[in-house]
C-alpha cells in the first residue's frame, strides 16, 4: 500500500518535472483530456498503472495552466522603453548598493498592461524608499532578461518562480503615503535595529540574513568562503534553523504544559507541543517575509504535524511525500529551485538513512553517519549543477550546523527582542568564532570534476538509495556502480588543427574563450560580477581547471573588469595585456606579463595565433587604441578579434593586408566608431558577432553598422538574443547559439 502511495505520488511530480522541461507551453485541453481518459480506464482493469500515467498527465496540466497564467502576467511588449508612470507599494525590503537602490514594486490594480511584480533599481543615492511606503514613479521598464551560457545561473527562471514580471529603473519618484504598518515594515524596523545595535560589526550582515532573511548586506569575500566550506544553506532563514527552532519551541512547550496539572488535563501537552511549533515556524517564516524556501519547509511541518495529531502510525516516507506533494501542488515552480531539490532531498536521505538504521549506536556515530548521509545526498546534484565537491563541508557542517542553529539563531532571535543589543552582540561574536574556523578549513582542497549530464542523476540517485543501506547488504556495492557515470563525461574532443571560440555572453563587454585539443585562452573577461555568474561556470562547463593564457585587451571595465575574480579560482601562467604598469590588478598577480605587441605569434595544435595591433609606432593615448587585436587561423578559416579598436586602428590594419575574415567579433560592440566600410569590405565576415547587453544605454550595436554588415553578406549575430555563441572551426564552420540549443519556456523572444 505504501508503494502504490508513493508512486502516485512520485507520477504527480514527474508530470510536473515534464512540463518545465518543454521549450515552449502546449495546449491544456490535450493534456487534461488524457487525464481523464486514463483515470476511466483505470476503473476498467490494470488500474494502478492507468491511475498513474492519469496522475502524470494532471501533474503536466496543472503545471501547464499556472505557467500559462504566469507567463500572462508579464510587461506587455509595447510598454518596453516607455517611460510610463506608475504607482503602488514597495513589497519588500529594498537592498541598497553602491550604485543606488534595488527593490521589488506591486503596482496599483488600475493598469491591466503591467505585471503583479517588478524589479525597479533607482541609481543615485541609497535609501531613498522603505518597504510598505506607497509611490508614484516614473519608470522606464523592460522585459526580464538574463544572459545565457553554458553552466550559469537561469536568471530568467528566478524571475519566474520569484513572479517577477518586468525590470526597470526609477527617472523620479514621489511618496504618496508614508510608512505602513504591514509586514515588510515590520522586518524593515527590525534590521534597522540591527544596524544600530551592531554599526560596524563586520558579521551584521550574517545576523540580519539570520532574523529577517535578507543577505545584501553580506559581503562577497564572506560569501565566497561560505560557498567554498558548503555553508551557505546555513545564512539564512533555512529549512533547517525553521524545523530545529520549531522542534526546541515544542519541547519547552511540552516540557511547560505537563507540569501544569489544569491545562494537562483539559488538553494534551503533546498536542500543544505540536500547536506551539508550528506557530514559532510560522512566525519565523513571516521574518523571512514568507519567501518561497521557507514556504516549503512550513507546508512540511505542518503536513507532519498534522499527522501527528491524527495519533495515528504513518511512515515517515509517506510524510516526506506528502509535504513534497503539497509543496509542488502550491509552487509547482518550486522544481526549478536547486535550492527545493538540496533540501528535500537531504532531508528524505536521513530519513532513509535513518530507517535502515539496525540497533542503537552511539549519539557521536548518529551525527557522523546523519552528516555522511546528506552530504552524499547533495554531491550528484552539486556534480551536476556545479562541477565540484568542496570535500571540507561534512566537515565545516559538522560543527557549523549545531552551532549556528541552535545557538546563533535563537540568540540572534531573542536579541531582536532585547533593548540593550548585549543578545545581538553575542550573536554576532559567537559567529565571528565560527567563521574563525570556517577560514581554517578553506585551506582544505575542494575537487573539480569535468560536470556531468542530468542525465546521471536517476542512477546517481538509486546509488545513493543502495549506499545507505545498512551495512552487511550486498547490494550497497551497486550503488558505487551506479554513481560512475557522475565521473564520466565528455565535452567532445577538439582534434589537432581545430579549434573552439565560445563567446560568452557577459552583457555589455567582452570575453571569448579559445580552446585547441591541448590548450585554452580567454580574451577579456566582462566587467563585474561575471567572473562568478558566467566565467568559472563556463569553464567548468568546458572542463578547463586552468587557462595557459588571459588576454587583457585594454584599460576598460567591460573588457578586464572581472578578471581579478577571475584569477583568484582560475590561474594563468601567462597574460598578455596592453594595461598601465601600475594598474592595481598587477598588485595581486605574479603571472608573466607580456605586453601585446605586432608580429606575437605562437602555434598550439596547428592552429596559429598572433597579434596584429597595436604596434610600436602606435602612441595614441586612448584605451581603445590600445587594445589587443588577435588573429587565430587553422588553415582554412580565421577569426578576428579586435576588442574596442576605431576607424583609425582599422585603416591601419587595411593597409598591412588584413584579409577576409570568417569569424568577427565585430569591433567595439558595433559601434559608430567602428567597422568602417572599407573595413567591413575588407573582411567580408561570413559571421559578424556583437557582445553587448539588452536594451543597452549606448544603443549598441547600431542599426548602420548591422546594415553594413548585412549588405556585405554576413550573417549578423548578437549575444543578447542568441546566448553564448558556440563555434566549432575545422574543415568547416559549425555554430551553436546557446538559447537555441537549450530551450525554455520562460525564455522570452528575442529574435526581435
């Protein structure tokens, strides 16, 4: 009975799982239509089957129509770039930078062209709005966008399981009512008493993502060595801090209620218990502003609380599922979250683990063996997703774990509460420890693999099933043949005389990774934060744990911007560069530096590379002037690039007998400054390529110079509407657009 339970169950999720994987939305009717006529048939004969594929295509329906109603509740297109006035309530609470004030917008219910959410940045001075006040703005707004590689982070599928349905920024603004009494306003006052309590405290940000869930003021470098000790699960208003806080609520309930003989008697302590931690997981979650990750974990609690009461025998299984089952039937966007897969996931390997537990052991070997269970839980999906295993994390959780859960939080809760901030300053010494040893254990290795396939995650999964067994069954050996193909994979061979160029598409900038059978260069790498977003994705993605050469074509941010990021996770030996000596990034960096230069030339498998600019002669003060222009040619085709190069830099390259080129990376973004008409004439590219951002404020690349490129017969490419920019150069040219390859439905059109 029990499997038949969770198989219908686990047919429900998979007709879910089915549906965000389309390229594009179906019709409901079909899909609604086999549900029926699969659930008749299940009252003929083979019943549990037919009741399951019933279920498969309800699961796929149901998640059909809240997509098609979400992706309704979008900016319509005619409103892109109109600067519109609109006014409604700030709906959460704002994150300052240095560039302005990012927040989330709901519109008044009076304009049925905008969306029920937006994301408005306000660039000046930080502050200016507070979550509750109600504004009128003048907005320029945009349709969601993201940049599209291989490895990188889906923005644009956050934007729609956070029901964001346009971006935009702030031209001015008037507040129309001043500060509500709702509950952003409330988390708003108690992180501003945070602030005060703690004003240079350097782990403020850490005890505010504690109380009231928001991380923006957290600094990188701490986030980067919580990322690197696999802690970052525990910065937050998590799953976790939730059940234990829950769980220490009921016990000092239930611990109150039997020792006060009237309300013993007239009502069960442990049905109290159960009210009372359910009420303090609630409560927590409204801190956290009802976010969708602790949305998950109350629907859980409450699902197991509820049985609980029902005192009656459920296995725990059975929970698991339901509480999965509520959560998908509610958010069935929630199976695009690698965060939902981690968390249910680790919690249903304990669980399982902890079933197939034979006899009592020690409680020491309980938490080891509880530590063991999760982390081999989440290494296929962090495999899969990430590319690497940080081996110190059971370790770093082990003792991060009890510490900051059931120490930091309910002291940083009680704080809140506390008007002399002794509680929120112990809160924050107490973590200042812990990430002292969070920084010792940052020296231990972490272990990159080439990223595996999803589609080693079903057998990975049955693996980790049978290595939880108890010990003694032979079957727990299968489960290491299972997990192999984690470790196997293949990113197809570049042979010798072929080569790959990858442009990546890092907005408005520049990075192109070049890649021979036995060597890889990257030239420019975007302006921040795409060393973390895009470049080491990518490279991950291409199995690449070291780069033999960086090009740092000029002095511009959006060509060499991230590279210090960069180069602290991906060391180069070497960087060829056209910076100023005293250019801060060289202060960190003992690379060999050689300065780009006409005439540079190397072969890596028979493939040549060589610098045609800038060169001796060349004394113009611009960056622009100055930017390293590489050619790279099998053979039989050639690829230019000549980073933010001029009309001036371009005759000078006309006159040393450039030649046709294949491949361009058209210069300076496809700007009026550049691809002169003797230029594009010259060239003649079967391929003209423009790195730049949507909807960009410099309006590039502009519509002359594309028609130029087009009257020539080349094929006009932009990293904006295709992704990142795939070329496989051999004999012949083969071309990959990235958003292509890779489908989604929430992608929006961007051949426009």
């Amino acid at each position: 009975m029990l499997i038949t339970y969770l198989l219908l169950i686990a047919s429900f999720i998979c007709g879910v799982c089915l549906l965000q994987a389309q390229p594009s939305l179906p019709l409901l009717w079909p899909g609604l239509s086999i549900a029926a006529l699969f659930f008749l048939l299940s009252r003929w004969r083979f019943s549990q089957l037919f009741l399951m594929l019933s279920l498969l295509a309800l699961g796929f329906s149901w998640a059909n129509w809240r997509a098609q109603t979400r992706m309704a509740d979008r900016l319509n297109p005619a409103l892109e770039q109109q600067i519109i006035e609109i006014t409604g309530f700030v709906s959460d609470l704002p994150q300052a930078s240095r560039f302005g004030t990012r927040f989330l917008f709901k519109p008044d219910a009076t304009d049925p062209r905008l969306p029920s959410k937006i994301q408005l940045q306000w660039y000046g001075q930080a502050d200016r709005v507070k979550a509750g006040e109600h504004w009128r703005f003048l907005v320029k707004l945009k349709q969601v966008h993201g940049q599209s590689n291989p490895g990188s982070f889906d923005l644009e599928s956050w934007f729609l399981q956070q029901n964001i349905g346009a971006t935009g920024t702030v031209k001015s603004g008037v507040l129309l009512a001043e500060k509500s009494a709702g509950l952003h306003r409330i988390r708003a006052h108690l992180r501003e008493r945070i602030h005060h309590a703690l004003p240079d405290a350097p782990y403020r940000g850490v005890i505010i993502a504690l109380t009231v869930g928001d991380q923006g003021a957290i600094p990188p470098e701490q986030w980067q060595r919580f990322a690197a000790t696999g802690v970052t699960h525990l910065i937050s208003i998590s799953g976790l801090h939730i059940t234990l806080l829950a769980a220490m609520a009921a016990a000092i309930c239930n611990g109150l209620w039997r020792r006060i003989p009237l309300l013993a008697v007239h009502f069960a302590a442990q049905r109290a218990a159960l009210i009372a931690g359910v009420i303090t997981a609630f409560c927590y979650c409204l801190l956290a502003g009802m976010a969708i990750p602790t949305q998950r974990t109350l629907f859980m609690l409450s699902i197991a609380a509820i049985c609980l009461w029902r005192a009656q025998a459920s296995a725990i299984s059975a929970i698991w599922a339901a509480a999965l089952l509520v959560t998908v039937v509610i958010d069935p966007f929630a199976v695009l979250s690698i965060g939902f897969w981690l968390s249910y996931l680790t919690v249903g390997a304990l669980l399982w683990a902890g079933s197939n537990q034979l006899g009592k052991s020690a409680k020491w070997k309980t938490w080891v063996s509880s530590q063991a269970a999760a982390t081999l839980a989440s290494a296929p999906v962090l495999l899969v997703v990430f590319g690497q295993l940080p081996l110190v994390s059971p370790l770093a959780n082990a003792f991060a774990i009890p510490i900051v859960s059931i120490f930091i939080t309910p002291l940083a809760l009680a704080g809140l509460l506390d008007p002399s901030g002794y509680l929120l300053y112990g809160a924050e010494r107490l973590f200042a420890a812990t990430d002292y040893l969070l920084q010792w254990c940052t020296a231990l290795p972490t272990i990159a693999f080439n990223m595996p396939g999803p589609v080693t995650l079903l057998p990975a999964a049955f693996g980790v099933m049978l290595l939880l067994l108890p010990r003694g069954i032979p079957a727990r050996r299968l489960g290491l043949i299972c997990c192999l193909p984690l470790f196997i994979s293949s990113s197809g061979s570049i042979q010798p005389g072929q080569y790959r160029a990858t442009v990546l598409d890092v907005g408005q900038g520049l990075a192109v990774l070049v890649q021979t059978a036995q060597h890889q260069l990257l030239f420019d790498t975007g302006q921040l934060p795409n060393g973390e977003r895009v470049l080491l994705p990518a490279l991950r993605s291409a199995h690449i744990r070291q780069l033999d050469a960086l090009v740092l074509s000029h002095n511009d941010n959006d060509h060499i911007g991230a590279a210090e990021p960069l180069l602290k996770n991906m060391p180069s030996p070497l960087i060829w560069h056209s910076l100023p000596d005293d250019h801060p990034l060289w202060a960190s960096q003992k690379a060999n530096r050689q300065r780009c230069q006409t005439g540079t030339t190397w072969v890596w498998d028979k493939v040549h590379f060589r610098f045609i600019w800038p060169n001796e002669q060349n004394t113009a003060r611009s960056d622009n002037a100055q930017s390293c222009v590489l050619l790279i040619d099998n053979g039989q085709h050639r690829l230019l690039i000549p980073a933010d190069i001029g009309k001036h830099e371009e005759a000078r390259l006309i006159e040393q007998g450039l030649g046709e080129i294949d491949i361009l990376l058209v210069p300076h973004h496809g700007s009026k400054t550049s691809s002169s008409i003797p230029f594009v004439k010259q060239t003649s590219p079967q391929y003209a390529i423009y790195s730049a951002a949507y909807l960009n404020r410099f309006g590039h690349p502009k519509p002359e110079i594309t028609a130029r490129y087009a009257a020539a017969q080349a094929q006009n490419l932009r990293t904006d509407q295709t992704g990142a920019l795939i070329f496989d150069v051999g004999e012949k040219i083969k071309l990959t657009r990235w958003r292509h390859a890779h489908p989604h439905y929430w992608h929006q059109p961007t051949d426009h």
